[in-house]
C-alpha cells in the first residue's frame, strides 16, 4: 500500500508540472482536455496491468508493452518537471526579491515564461523519441562487433581462429520473424570456426522458444562446433511454480531447447578443441553471478585442466569473471560473458563515450576488459528484456578474432 501511495504522488507531482507545461504552451481549450484525458487514461492502464500481473506467468507481451509505455510516457515528463521545477525556484526567488525591495504592487510569483515551457517540452521530446526508436527499431538494430585480442600463449594451430558469440536471447520477447531471419543470416555470414552461446534462452517458460526453433536451427555448422552454456533466466527463478516438479520438468525443458538448435549445452565442464595436433580447452560453467543464481562450479568445470593450458571459458554473467576468474591461479586467458545488455539504454560513440547506468552496478558491462593479460568480453544481448526497445546500446553479435602476440 505504501509503495503505491508514494506512486501516486510521484504521479501526481510529475503530471502537475507536465499539464502547466501544456497549459502554458496551448492555450485552446480542447487541447489541454485531450491531454488529460489521454494521461488518465494511460495511468489507468498501466495501473490495471500491474494489478493484474501473474507471478506464475511472469514477463510477457503484455507486461513488455506495459512497462515500454510507462517509461515512454513518464520519463519525458520528468524532463519536464525538471525543467519547470527549475523555473519555480527562479520565480520563488525572484518574488523574494520584489518582497525584499518593497514591490509589493506586484504578484508574489511572476506569470510561467512560455519559452520556458516551450524549451521543457522540446528537451522532453529527446526521450520520447529515443525510445520510441527504441522500442519500434532499436530493438532490432542488430550490428556485428568485430574485435581482435592478442595472447602469447595462444597455439599457433590456433592463430587467426575466429569466435561468433551471441547471448541473451530472450525468445519469449520477440514479435518479428523477419527481423529475427536477418540476425540468423549475420550470423552465418560470420563463417567462424567456434559458435558460442553465453545463456538465457528463455526469459522463463521453455514454451517460448518453441515458435523460433527452426529459425535457430539455421544457425550453420562451425568447425569446432557450436556450445552454449545457461544464464540465469533458464533456471525458472523468477515466477511462482504449481510445484517443484514443474519448476524442474521446465528447466530440463530448456536444457533441451539447446540441443534442439543444434547447440551442446556445457554444464559444468570442458572439451578440448584440437587442430593440427594443438589443443585449446573451453569450459562452459553453470550460472555464477553476484546477486544472482550460483550454480556454476568453476572448480568441477576445469578437471583436468592446469594453470598452461590455453582456456576459453563460457560463463552468463561477467560478475563471475570480477570476484572468481580474474585471478584465479588456473589462469582463465578469455572469458566471454553476456547478461547486463548494456541494460539497453545508454550512449557509445567509439573512442569518445561510452556510459550506460549499468556501469554502476557492473565493473564489466559491455566489451572487452583486461585484466593482467587475462580478458573478458561481455556481448550486449542479442534479445531484449523488461523494457521492449533498445536505445543507444545495440542487439550484438561478437566476432573475435585470437591472434599469437
């Protein structure tokens, strides 16, 4: 009860200060009418849809669409509150000063500044736009992501080899086939020698992947195979299960969802890749991630394994890499990692900015980080979650390359 008291003041507060926008902007009536009406109506909605969220089914189009319109209505207006906000202080203080200097034939508070509020709603377009964009392209906006790293200690079998790396799939949040079609074909254009998969399938029900099997079954054929490991939406921890067995039945579900696009799921383990009488090891844990599910086991995944062997590990969240990996005495080269998606919003501009919130609760968001000649390369997502859009951190497909230094 508290938490939707305090909703409905922020509510209420935000769209005060959005409608003396309006109201100051357009002075016909019928303007300002339809804008409330519109606002009503939209409150409305999103509070009935979160009324009626059922823990038992979890995300779904519904509640993608529902929280897309959330943001996109709100977080514009929070511009706006800003910015008039901003102009009440000024106007406060100036009505401060006319008291002070005895002006009292005039108003305590001067009249709202009509480009003031123009400026408000021109600022609050920015966001709405973005997400719009987001939320109609962006989320599709698939871009390849070539990178080269260099290790000494690499074969030389393996100079030049070449990793595809996909991630967060997120099935259950796609609405269009052909956009999904085009990702499949980058990806096959890649022609890499090892096809990799760092988790989250699902974003909880094995069901939804079932429409898109055979579209990632187009995934082709590489020549030291195609692995995946799990991420922490395909454990089913984020709904309210019947019972323990269906929780699990649904998780063997999507464990099998792997080998039914041709993908080998690693749990826990580790094979060797061999070329021209050379081996590489790469080892796919479990999920391990900070604040999240923990099943991964690092030590069980490297049996066999020592502190020379080249590694390539496979495991869904970088926060892994950050408290288990970096410096671990088995010396894991190259970690590849997915799960942040760069939580879809931020700013990158190659060589001048790169910043998104996540970065405050990740130290590895998006990219590749070094760390004693030791690497971790986090994909931004191939699928989206929770907000339906993308805006300025794209849907990615990795490609690196591993040279001998």
């Amino acid at each position: 009860m508290i938490r939707w008291i305090l909703f409905f003041v922020f509510v209420a507060l935000i769209e005060i200060y959005a409608f003396q926008t309006v109201k100051t902007v357009f002075r016909v009536r019928w303007v300002q009418y339809a804008y409330i009406a519109i606002s009503l109506f939209i409150l409305l909605y999103i509070v009935y849809q979160f009324t009626q969220f059922d823990r038992s089914i979890g995300q779904n189009k519904t509640t993608l669409f529902t929280l897309g319109l959330l943001l996109i209505t709100y977080l514009p207006k929070m511009v706006i509150t800003v910015v008039m906000f901003g102009e009440d202080v000024v106007r406060v203080i100036d009505g401060l000063m006319k008291e002070f200097l005895g002006n009292s034939n005039e108003s305590f508070l001067p009249e709202r500044r009509k480009f003031v509020s123009q400026l408000a709603l021109g600022l609050a377009a920015v966001p709405f736009l973005s997400l719009l964009y987001g939320m109609t392209k962006g989320k599709y906006n698939f871009k390849v992501i070539k990178q080269t790293i260099l290790f000494p200690d690499l074969p030389e079998a393996f100079d030049g080899m070449t990793i595809t790396q996909i991630s967060d799939i997120h099935s259950g949040s796609f609405d269009n086939p052909e956009e999904i079609e085009h990702a499949i074909d980058l990806i096959n254009q890649q022609n890499s020698d090892l096809i990799l998969f760092t988790g989250d399938i699902v974003n909880t029900h094995a069901t939804e992947m079932h429409p898109w099997i055979d579209t990632f079954k187009r995934i082709k054929s590489a020549p030291m195979g195609k692995y995946s490991v799990l991420g922490n939406h395909d454990y089913g921890e984020y709904v309210t299960w019947p019972s323990q067995a269906d929780k699990q039945k649904n998780f063997e579900d999507i464990k099998d969802l792997h080998r039914q696009i041709g993908f080998n799921l690693m749990l826990n383990e580790n094979v060797k890749l061999e070329k021209d009488g050379q081996q590489i090891t790469l080892i796919g844990v479990e999920n391990w991630g900070e604040g999240f599910k923990q099943a991964g086991d690092l030590g069980k995944a490297a049996i066999g394994t020592s502190a020379k062997d080249f590694k390539i590990l496979m495991s869904h969240d970088p926060s892994h890499w950050e408290y288990e990996v970096k410096d671990s005495p088995n010396h894991y080269q190259l970690t590849l990692s997915g799960h942040t998606h760069g939580l879809q919003f931020g700013v990158e501009i190659p060589g001048v900015i790169k910043w998104s919130p996540v970065q405050y609760r990740y130290k590895q968001w998006a990219g590749l980080y070094e760390n004693l000649g030791r690497y971790v390369y986090v994909n931004r997502g191939f699928g989206f979650h929770a907000y339906p859009g993308r805006v300025g951190i794209w849907p990615e497909i990795t490609v690196l390359e591993l040279k001998k230094a």
